[in-house]
C-alpha cells in the first residue's frame, strides 16, 4: 500500500489571500454542493485535465494547487502514468477529505496543511505538472503574476489552470453581474443562506483577470505559450495551459 503524508506548516505572518481561504472554509459545505452538482463544470473540466495527462509516456509528478478534497485530481489522475501527487490546501478539513479520496491509490501522496501562495514561494523541489482550480482569481494581478513566476520556475512540463475570467474590456463589477445572473439559477441545491454566502464571497473575494490577461500573465511569468482549452457553458469559468 503506497503511504499518504500528511504535513503540517504554520502559516507566517499575513496572508495574501487569507480573507478568501476563512471564507472558503465557511462555506465548505455550500461549495461541495455546487461541485456535487456540477453546475461549475467540475466534470468536463476534470475530463480536459485526465486527456492531457493520458498524453504524457513517461511516469509524472502532479502538483495539485488549493487541492481541496481531491477528487477532481483523483479522477483525472486515474489510469494516466503520475508516480507522485502532492496536494496542498489552507483547510485543514480539505486535506483530510483528501486523505480519504486518496486513500488506495497506487502513486506516492504528499499532502501540505499550508497557504499555497507561501508554500510555492518556499518550495525548492521541481514538478512536472501543475494544476489549479477556481483559486488563482482571489489574489490581485501582481501577486498572480508572482505565483505564476514560481511555478514555472519549479515546472518541468505544464501548467492547467481553471479560473472566472472576464471578456476582454469588461470590468469587475459587470463580470459579476454576468456571472451570477447566469449561475445562480442552478444553484438550485444550495439555501437562501448558502447562496447569500456564495453571492458575498463572489462579489468581495473574486478578482477575475479577463481572458488576454490570463494569457498575458502567463507568458509574463516565463511559459513558452499559453491557450484556452475550456470555456464551462456559462462562459465564465475558463481553462488555461501553459506549457514550459
């Protein structure tokens, strides 16, 4: 049986995206119930994942970024040639769901305790493959841009990401128009509270680059080239690879 680490890292000082991750933590629930019900494109974004991941011959590692449970990960990750997958979330219930959901695997498991902007910062061991979902947008632009920096600097192969984004020339506060008047319909699983919860979260947390600036970032930050690969039906949530 291949063992799971579980490691645990005080977080130093302030974070940069702490009022998002206590948010985050509050409305676990409430998130699980939008993924169970893949009203945020959890499945088709998982399947872009898994059919880049089947393409690689040679044994991997994977970086799972604000892992959360990791189930998408463990679908995408099933039957492709990943020797190694390290998950690193802020919430400490997240990390232990994730425990279970890998529990049986037959690949190493790492999984760190830790803010992921100040994880990445410190992290010297290289990766092969990189990925993160809906987590990225809660930073501002130059602190993206720094992540997206030390990613690429520690990546040997690629990076996915899956993120709100903005059209070009539309600003926050009409993207979040856009998006709740098209997302909030399926909530239909969630309460009044938990969809006052989402609603709040969207409106004070999330800072969409829009789609030019999410490539922009990346090809910034050192990656060879940067695509959209999947646009969830809403047109609000949108999957970036950067290739090293």
């Amino acid at each position: 049986m291949v063992s799971i680490h579980i490691h645990q890292f005080a977080p130093e000082g302030t974070l940069v995206d702490e009022h998002a991750m206590v948010q985050f933590q509050k409305q676990w629930t409430a998130y699980q119930k939008l993924v169970d019900s893949d009203v945020l494109a959890h499945r088709a974004a998982g399947a872009v994942l898994r059919a880049a991941l089947m393409d690689e011959t040679e044994p991997f590692s994977f970086l799972d970024i604000a892992c959360g449970d990791a189930s998408l990960a463990r679908r995408a990750l099933e039957g492709t040639k990943v020797a190694h997958y390290h998950g690193i979330d802020l919430a400490e219930p997240a990390i232990e769901l994730a425990a279970r959901m890998l529990d049986g695997v037959p690949y190493e498991v790492d999984l760190d305790h830790a803010d992921f902007v100040a994880s990445l910062r410190d992290r010297p061991e290289p990766v092969d493959i990189a990925w993160c979902g809906l987590s990225l947008h809660h930073l501002v632009t130059a602190d993206k841009l720094t992540l997206l920096r030390e990613i690429h600097d520690t990546t040997s192969d690629f990076l996915m990401l899956y993120e709100p984004a903005r059209h070009d020339g539309e600003d926050r506060d009409a993207f979040v128009r856009r998006f709740l008047a098209a997302q909030e319909p399926l909530w239909t699983t969630l309460t009044l509270e938990e969809i006052g919860q989402i609603e709040h979260h969207i409106r004070t947390c999330d800072l969409p680059e829009t789609v030019s600036g999410w490539l922009d970032l990346g090809r910034e930050a050192g990656f060879s080239s940067a695509k959209t690969v999947f646009a969830d039906p809403t047109d609000g949530l949108v999957m970036f690879r950067y290739d090293v």
